[in-house]
C-alpha cells in the first residue's frame, strides 16, 4: 500500500511536469512549419525569377536576330538599288549608241544613194573612181552592182559574201578598190570592226590616190572609235588631214578631233 501510494504520489507530483513536456513536443513539432512554408515560397520565387531570365535572354536573342535579319535585307535593298542604277545607265548607254548606230546606218545609205549611181557613168579619169570602173561593163559590172545592190537595201551580210568573192575572183579588176571599200562598210554595218579596218587599210595601201582613200581612212577611225582605241583613232584622223587636207573627209576629221580634245 505504501508503495503504491508512493507511486500514485509520483504520478500526482509529475502530472505537470509531463503536461509541460508535451506541450514542449507540440511546439517543436509546430515551430518549423512555417520554415519549410518560406523555404517552399523562395524556391518557387527562384524558379520563377530564373524563367524570367530565360525568358529574357531569348527575346534578347530574338531581338538580335531580327537586328541582323533588318540589317541583311537593307543591304539587299541598297544593292538592288544600286544594281537598278547600273541597269538604267547600261540602258541609256545602250539607247545611245542604237541611235548613233541607226544614224551611220542612215549615212551609209544616203551615201550609197548618192555615190552609188557614179558606178554607171563612164569617165575620162581612167586611173582613179568608179566612174571609170563603171565602165568596164559586162559580167564583171553586173556582179559589183548585185553586191552593192545587197548593201543598198541593208542585207549586210549578203553585201559581205559578194564582195569578198568579187575582190577573191577578180583581182586585177579595176573594181578591185571599190569592192574592198563596200566590203569594209558591210563589215562595219556588222560591228565587224577588226574586218572592216583590215578591208579600209587595203584601199588606202593599194590605192593611195582612190577617190575612196580618204573615206576609208576615216572609216578606219570610225572602228577604232568603236573599239575603244581612241588614242588611235585620233592618230588616224591627223593621218586623213594631212594627206587629204582639201576632201570633205578630212573636213569631218576635223570636228571630230576637235570633239574629242
């Protein structure tokens, strides 16, 4: 009896002490809840705030790349331009030089017009024109004039063929001259400059005193001019001056040396 009364006296005398250490208990086991909570909300607020960047960067990427896309097409842009100025300077260029080609065509023509008919008059100055070489008649005469009629109605590459086989199958013709003077021209109608010169330098080699020489040297500047060569084409202009100074050739020599100063 004693001693459990002894032991109920314990249990009375530790009542509070046992109340106190659960109470201790459920404040340890409460105390870190909301540690945890704020551990949870900063991760969540770190993840978010690493998204943002992520977020970020890429549109700073994207904002690049549209930077350098806006770039690149701008360049594409002022290279078309420029490439469509170059386009209409060849155009003006190339509209140029159809014209002033149209207008030695017309030259030609008016000058077959007016020259061509000397072919049918004879002429006491044997030696030298057509006007003499018009006379030698026959097969001879009628083949020139086919040629020349080739010319005249602007089918230069027929012109072309007939003459280079007259002057091949009639070489002491007294047309040989003329002949070499059309087939020069027929080459130039082509743009066959190199052919043409050849063709005019024949006619002034062969037959220094030809009514033709000084047209042929002045036909040899028109296809140095075209080629580019101008420092030669002058020379040949002072070349016409002097050797023919009083012939309407050297006239035209004249305003084109002063054109090109």
């Amino acid at each position: 009896m004693k001693s459990d009364a002894g032991v109920g006296l314990d249990v009375k005398r530790g009542g509070a002490p046992m109340g106190a250490v659960l109470l201790a208990l459920a404040a340890a086991v409460l105390t870190p809840l909301p540690a945890q909570a704020q551990l949870f909300g900063d991760n969540e607020a770190r993840r978010a705030i690493l998204d943002l960047r992520q977020r970020y960067q890429t549109l700073t990427e994207e904002q690049a790349r549209t930077r350098s896309s806006m770039l690149e097409l701008q360049n594409q842009i002022d290279s078309l331009r420029s490439e469509l100025a170059k386009s209409r300077g060849r155009e003006e260029q190339l509209s140029r030089d159809m014209a002033e080609m149209q207008q030695r065509q017309k030259d030609l023509a008016r000058a077959v017009e007016e020259r061509g008919s000397s072919a049918a008059r004879p002429s006491s100055s044997a030696a030298n024109g057509e006007e003499a070489e018009a006379a030698a008649g026959g097969k001879e005469k009628a083949e020139f004039d086919a040629a020349l009629n080739h010319f005249r109605k602007g089918d230069y590459a027929r012109a072309q063929t007939a003459f280079r086989a007259f002057v091949r199958n009639r070489p002491q013709s007294s047309m040989k001259t003329s002949a070499l003077f059309w087939l020069g021209n027929s080459d130039y109608a082509q743009r066959n400059y190199r052919s043409a010169m050849a063709n005019f330098r024949a006619v002034v080699a062969q037959a220094p005193d030809h009514e033709r020489a000084p047209e042929a040297l002045l036909s040899i500047a028109n296809c140095q001019t075209e080629l580019k060569e101008t420092a030669a084409a002058r020379a040949t202009l002072e070349q016409l001056v002097a050797k023919y100074p009083r012939t309407e050739a050297a006239q035209a020599a004249r305003d084109r040396l002063a054109r090109l100063k």
